[in-house]
C-alpha cells in the first residue's frame, strides 16, 4: 500500500515533521511518502493563502495518480482542496481537520479544537458543520501563534498546552484536537500532562486512508466526486 501526504504549504521542516508522524501512525510495510507543493505560501493562515495552496495541492494528487498512489492525506487543518482532490483520485482522500474531528467523536461526548491564529477559526467551524462534527464540538481557541512559530518560538508548547487547558476548562469538553499539522509532534506530550485524549489529524488521517483503503474502500466516482468535466488545456495555464 502507498500513501501520499501532501503538506500544502511550502515549508520544508513541516513537511519533515508531517512526515514523521505520519510514518509513525501505519502498520508496517505501508509506505508513506510526504510532498510539498514546489510554489505557494510557506504556511496557510487565510482564505487568501488557502486559495494560493489549492493549485499546488491539486498538482501533487494529479501527479500521485500518475505514479499510482492508493490514498492521500491533505496535511493542513483547513482542509484545502479536497473536495476537488476527491475528484481527481481513485482512493480516499483524507483531510487532517475531518479526520480529526470525526475521531475525536469515538473518544468523547465533545471535543475543543485548538489552533494557532484567531482569524482561522470561522473557517475551521465552517468544517465542523460541513462535517456534521458542530455538535460535538464544544468550542474553538486560538494559541495566537503563526504556524511557523510553532518550530521557532521556544515558547510554543508552553503557550499550546496553557491553551488546550484552558479551552478544557471553558468548555468542559472530553478531548483536544489540535488544529494545525504543525502541532503534530507536541501530541503525545499533550495528551500525557492534561490526561486525555489529544487527536493529531496527521496521524488521524494517515491511519483512516491506510484502513479505508485495507477496507478496499474508494472515493465514490457515481455523483459529486466523479471525474471533473474535461475542459481542455487551460487558457493560459
Ligand atoms: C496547517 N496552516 O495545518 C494550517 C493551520 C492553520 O500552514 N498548516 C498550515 O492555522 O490553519
């Protein structure tokens, strides 16, 4: 089985690091390959930036299929693209956010979403609902923190941690989702110091395409998700 992760900003260490703890969520000799789009923003914090990351995202799943992949993860909390992914791939794609949220949905009555810049989280509520997840999700908070600073700032796991206790608290929710890729390797140390269940959707949606595709599970090609409509080369693309 082969999976593609594609981390749909351009930030080579967050690759890297997606990389790592997607790798470490699937069963041995399912092989994980992790891509970057060579052009985009260098992390994704607006609808501006997202509509800049979707093209690079869209190339990275024509470009699996070429080589036969059997599933896809898209490694960025908004979800960017994959709606259009799921129609260009034979196999499951999977979103870091959905995986994450419907996850959280198996460990406990509600769950709080924890992500890095305030101004994301209507986005990020919009998925709960699209995903049918709103209910189960007892509130949204924000570290106030840019991607990237989550590897530079020394300070970061402090200030993810005050705010997963925090967001515990206020909502007297049962379970954490973190709601950037990048927080992905403070999970494990999460879930250990605040003692409950910390849902990574790196490794939430690595481990759902790996089942999904054992499952011999397909995006289906009936309706929605079927190929797009042929229009030819692109005027000026
Ligand atoms: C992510 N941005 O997971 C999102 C997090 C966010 O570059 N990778 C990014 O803040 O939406």
């Amino acid at each position: 089985m082969r999976i593609l992760v594609v981390n749909p900003n351009t930030t080579a260490s967050m690759t890297a690091l997606i990389g790592g703890c997607a790798r470490a969520a699937v069963s041995p000799g399912v092989t994980v390959d992790v891509v970057n789009p060579t052009s985009g923003p260098v992390s994704i914090e607006s609808h501006y930036d997202e509509a800049l990351a979707v093209p690079g995202v869209l190339e990275a799943i024509a470009a699996g299929e070429s080589d036969g992949y059997d599933g896809y993860v898209i490694a960025c909390f908004g979800d960017p693209g994959l709606y259009a992914a799921r129609e260009l791939a034979r196999g499951p794609v999977i979103g870091i956010a959905e995986a994450a949220m419907r996850t959280a949905g198996y460990l406990g009555r509600s769950f709080s979403v924890v992500t890095t810049l305030a101004r994301t989280l209507g986005h990020a509520q919009d998925l709960a609902h699209s995903y049918g997840a709103a209910e189960r999700c007892a509130g949204m908070h924000a570290c106030d923190l840019a991607v990237l600073e989550l590897e530079t700032d020394p300070v970061a796991r402090q200030r993810v941690l005050d705010t997963c206790r925090a967001a515990l608290a206020a909502d007297r929710s049962d379970v954490i989702v973190l709601g950037c890729a990048g927080m992905a390797d403070f999970c494990a140390e999460l879930s250990s110091v605040l003692g409950v269940p910390v849902v990574d959707g790196v490794a939430a949606a690595t481990a759902e395409v790996e089942k999904l595709v054992r499952l011999g599970l397909r995006t289906s090609k009936r309706g929605e998700f079927a190929p797009p409509p042929s229009k030819g080369a692109l005027v000026g693309g």
